[in-house]
C-alpha cells in the first residue's frame, strides 16, 4: 500500500500534466476508517464548538457592519450568500480544517439535503498544485416527496443550493467556501434566510 507522501507525490507529477481548466486528478472523496473515526473524535472536543463560537462571533460583527477577522470575509448578493475562512492566516492544523469541512457537510444532511456530489480535482497553476474538495448539495424539495408536476410556489428551496470547497495550495489549507446559490424560478419558494442557515449550522446537534 502506499504511504501518504508517495499518494501527494503521485497527485503532484499528475497535476504537472493538468491545465488551469482540465484536472490532472478528478476523483470522489472517500474516507476511511481511520479517517472517520478520527472525525467522530474531533465533534466532541472544545475546538470545534470554539471555532464555531468565532464563526458566529464573526457573522454578528458582520450584520452589524463593524469589521471582522481578516481571515474571514463574506458575500450577501441577491442570490448568492456565503463565507470563505482564509484559513492560511489562521493557526487551524490541516486535519482540523478538513473535519471542518466535512462538518458542514453533515450539518446540511441533517437540514434535509442531499449530496450531489463530493469530488477533488487537483490543477497545476504556475508556482503551485492547487487541490479543490468540494460538497455540493441541494435541498430535498416538497416536490421529491409527492407526485405530479409542481404549480406556481411548491418547491420548498430551503437555503438554496449549497457549495462546501476547500482549496489547498501544494498540500496546504488555503481557504474554505461556503455559499448558498437561490433560485429565482417561480416555481420555488422565498427561501429561508442566510442568518438562519448560520444559526442552523453553527449550533449544536442534538
């Protein structure tokens, strides 16, 4: 079996043979025990509640138009919201941010969404190999559950379509996105606000 330096060798002299558009590497995610089992250990521990706590922290200073952290910034469009964590300004380790990651994954699940897809895609750029996991997810709309074709208003859009992707630069956290995309078909309806997806991913599971 492979060890994981000769893994990140392989993905690099991959990624010599990509462009800036076509992955050398597009592959789904996969964890393993090991992986797992470390996750489930990092959910009870304090330094995920307190980097939640600085999330929300964060989100209010923004609300109220006081300024926040540099590592973090967020967008507020019409119909697209969201967050990305400079997280190659935080002092956050390579494994916290990735259990992150897959966090708010859960989180969404647990909303009552489902996984589109969760892929990586490695790209060579011109001083380093850029590394793009992603979660996509969408709502599980009323439609889903019932029979017959929607009329004006019934699809329940819930916070929208929602994009997890973590980006990393030669193996390295660069930054973490979160955005929330709406729809603006009539067929859906008013979705629910940004404030309360924050609250309802940064809260506790029960």
């Amino acid at each position: 079996m492979a060890t994981f330096w000769e893994k990140i060798t392989a993905l690099f002299d991959s990624a010599e043979n990509s462009s800036p558009t076509e992955p050398a590497v597009h592959e789904l995610i996969e964890r393993d025990a090991e992986e797992l089992e470390q996750y489930d250990r990092w959910k009870r521990t304090l330094a995920r509640r307190r980097l939640f706590d600085w999330l929300n922290d964060q989100y209010a200073l923004f609300r109220s138009d006081r300024a926040t952290d540099h590592a973090i910034s967020f967008l507020d469009t019409p119909s697209s919201k969201g967050f990305v964590i400079h997280f190659n300004e935080t002092q956050y380790s390579r494994e916290e941010i990735t259990h992150f990651f897959h966090y708010l994954k859960e989180r969404m699940l647990q909303l009552n969404y489902r996984t589109q897809i969760s892929d990586r895609r490695v790209f060579s750029r011109d001083s380093w190999v850029e590394t793009q996991e992603r979660h996509y997810l969408k709502p599980r709309t009323r439609h889903q559950r019932q029979a017959g074709p929607p009329g004006r208003g019934e699809l329940d859009q819930k916070f929208g379509n929602i994009t997890v992707e973590l980006e990393l630069r030669n193996d390295e956290p660069w930054n973490l996105r979160l955005r929330a995309t709406t729809y603006q078909d009539a067929l859906y309806n008013e979705p629910e606000t940004f404030r309360a997806l924050m609250v309802a991913i940064a809260g506790t599971p029960d």
